[in-house]
C-alpha cells in the first residue's frame, strides 16, 4: 500500500512538469514576439523623430572653429615637455566670440595646468591625443554659456 502512494505521488510530478513545460514552449513565443515587436515598433518611432544633424559646409565650420597655436609646457614628470596646437570647433559665431574672449585667459591656463598634470605615455598615440582633447572638451565647455565645443582637433603636436 505504500509503495501504491509513492507510485502515484511520482506520477502526479511528472505530469505536472510536463503540463508546465508544455505551457512554456507554447506561451514563451507569444510572449517574446510581443514584447519585441511592441519594442521594435517603439523604437522605429523614436528614431524617425530624430532629426539628422545639420551638415555644415567647409566655410561654416572654419567660420566657427578658433585656432590656439604653440602652447608649450612641461609635462609632470619636468625632464620632458610638449609644444601643442589646437583647433577648436564650435557650435555658433557667439560661442566663437567668447571663446576668443576668454582664449588668453582662462583657456590657455586650464591647457597648461591639464598637460602639467600628464605623464608623456598618457599624451602618446592616438589614444592619448582623444584622451587629452575630451579632457580638455569637459573642461573647458562649462566656461561657455553661448554655446559649446563641437570638437578638438589637435593640429600639432611635439613631445621632447
């Protein structure tokens, strides 16, 4: 009589897992399928709403672009130093003109104090150079109120 017991209580399992992943299998695409193509279809409309950035010509962005020549300091270590030229995109004419304004002042100055900070294996290869220039983009952009740096080209570049 007990082994009668344990014989339908293992039955009764085993049909229960197999009513369960029965369900599985045929619930798991309806569901999948749904939620995806809800955020599929989310997403396409979102990306339509993006507008593309404008593409501004060779002459609107040299308009907007502020050119800082030979600035040269020593990096941290003091034996080696750096001769560096930039040129900085921005947004628009107003940025441009207070960029220029602040450009003998406080940008030269914050230059010259983040590449007194660096190491010449933190400045070399292409690597380095995108490092300093977003470095650079974060510090100097909230001197701005008219607008923002697009971008920072390093124009010439000489570590000794």
């Amino acid at each position: 009589m007990f082994k009668n017991k344990i014989f339908i209580m293992v039955i009764g399992m085993l049909i229960a897992i197999t009513l369960i992943l029965a369900a599985a299998f045929f619930l798991y695409p309806l569901v999948s399928n749904s939620g995806t193509a809800e955020s599929g279809s989310a997403a396409q409309t979102s990306a339509e709403k993006v507008k593309p950035a404008k593409q501004l010509s060779a002459e609107e962005r040299k308009e907007n672009t502020v050119v800082l020549k030979d600035i040269l300091t020593n990096l941290a270590n003091n034996s080696r130093f750096i001769k560096v030229s930039f040129a900085f995109e921005l947004e628009n004419k107003k940025a441009k003109a207070e960029f220029e304004a602040l450009q003998d002042s406080k940008v030269k100055g914050a230059i010259i104090k983040s590449l007194s900070d660096l190491t010449p294996e933190q400045v070399s290869g292409s690597k380095g150079l995108d490092s300093l220039s977003a470095a650079l983009m974060n510090i100097l952009n909230p001197y701005l109120h008219e607008g923002k740096i697009k971008e920072i080209m390093i124009t010439d570049f000489v570590l000794q």
